[in-house]
C-alpha cells in the first residue's frame, strides 16, 4: 500500500487551471495585451488537449494535435501561425510544461532543434523544395525530428567530433555516431553535424538532414523518468545524404551549430 502524504482536499485543487490562475497572477503584469491574448490561446489549448493525453502512450501521436495551432514551434514564422518570436517560443514552452512535461521535451527536440535549422536554411540563401517538405512535415507534427550533436566520451563538447563527413559526388557520406539523441528511435528526420576532417572541425563542420532510411540506425536507451519519450544511441553508417538535404557545408556547419544554439538553449529553460 502507497503511503499518502498530500490530503484529497489540496489534490483536488491541483488542477492545470489553478495552475494557470497562478501563472496569469504573477505573470501578467509583465505581459503587454498581445501577451496576454496568446497566453489565454493557449491555456484553452492545453485544456482541451489535457483530457486526450494518455500517459500509457509516447507523446508523439498528441504531435499532430501541436501542429494544427502551429504549436510546434514559435520562434520562426511558419506559414500563417502567429505571433512568433523568441518571447512566445518561452511562453509556449512554458505552458506546455505545466500540461506534460515529456511531451514539452519532445516537441522541443522535433520543433527547435530539429526545426530550427531548416528555417536558418532559407534565412541564409538555400533554395528548392527538398527542406521546405521537411520543414513543414515537422511543423504540421506528421513528422518526428531529432538533433545529432552530443558523441560518446565528448561530454559537452559540441565541436570536436569524431563523425566523419565525406564527399561523394552529389552526396555526402556520414560515418559515427552520437548519444542522448532525443526522439530518435521515433524520428523520421536527423538534423545531424559531422566533420570532413577531426582534427580541423571548425573549418570542416557540415549539417546535414538526414532521414532515416539514408543509412540511421537507433538502439534506445532506457531513461525512467521520461518513459513516453524515446532516446537513443544513435549510428550513421554510411549514411548517404544527398546534397540537396545538406543544410550548411564545408564549415559552415559550425557557423549555423553556434547560430542556433542560442535560441535552442533559451527554449531548453523551460
């Protein structure tokens, strides 16, 4: 028999409303009126939402229910969807942590990490219709992302990878793996980092989308406190990738990996 610590009557004063009755007293005051309106959007989202969420299932089959308010990210302008900016991105992320915290980690890896380079893609002159498909399969939440950064034995060192980039006519090869990839064993698309040469990474850096079936492989990685979510040690083996999903090239990965991480990082707080 559980012990019981919390009486019924505090429990049934923890509700996700009085939680955000809480929330809009100590925050509002420092939210202009737009603020506000998006806030209360979104705590009528979370609302509805709520009473769908399964906690015997992943999270990623609420994703679809995200992207139809255009709620899998904020940060950048997708299609119709606003407002958006960094502000909102932190007040999405906000609130979908009081709703589900595990659904909040995933979305964030699929939306921002994953998302957020394909944005930067355009920003920075890329052209065609390949990473416009991928961005809005991860927007609209059809589609799982995951981001490739961390490797064994590198702790958080996000520059001096050990996986190998090379060229191969119109494709680049991708050699190595990474670990603690959020989503992976679930994701469809890998925004992945690798290097032509280790010992020149700045210079060499490449980011790459790469799906699954380019050559991926996930073994996931049994994490308790998050059980709905997957992570994973993820291998790229052989990955082909043609050029048309490299993202940024010839070191210039590294100028978009430092490029996003600010923004990406500010998201994490939540």
């Amino acid at each position: 028999m559980q012990e019981k610590i919390i009486s019924d009557d505090i429990l049934e004063k923890m509700t996700l409303e009085n939680v955000f009755k809480i929330f809009n007293n100590n925050v509002f005051p420092m939210l202009n009126d737009e603020e506000q309106e998006y806030c209360n959007e979104l705590q009528e989202f979370c609302l509805e939402l709520q009473p769908k969420i399964d906690k015997s299932k992943d999270v990623y089959v609420l994703f679809p229910e995200l992207g139809k308010r255009g709620y899998m990210q904020r940060i950048n302008k997708w299609k119709d969807f606003g407002p958006y900016g960094m502000k909102k991105e932190i007040l999405l992320g906000t609130h979908l942590s009081m709703l589900d915290p595990q659904l909040e980690l995933a979305r964030l890896a699929s939306g921002i990490l994953c998302g957020n380079p394909t944005f930067h893609y355009y920003e920075h002159g890329g052209t065609g219709e390949t990473i416009q498909k991928v961005q809005d399969e991860l927007m609209s939440g059809q589609k799982i992302g995951c981001i490739g950064i961390t490797e064994p034995e590198r702790g958080s060192d996000a520059v001096n990878m050990t996986t190998v980039a090379t060229k191969e006519g119109d494709s680049v090869i991708y050699n190595g793996e990474k670990v603690y990839t959020t989503n992976a064993p679930k994701a469809d698309y890998f925004c992945t980092y690798g290097v032509y040469d280790t010992a020149n990474p700045r210079d060499t850096m490449v980011q790459a989308m790469i799906k699954r079936d380019f050559g991926v492989r996930t073994e996931r990685l049994k994490i308790n406190s998050v059980p709905r979510v997957h992570i994973a040690h993820t291998f790229f083996e052989n990955a082909k990738i043609p050029n048309d999903y490299i993202l940024a090239d010839d070191g210039l990965g590294y100028v978009r990996l430092f490029e996003g991480l600010v923004p990406e990082r500010l998201s994490i707080v939540n």
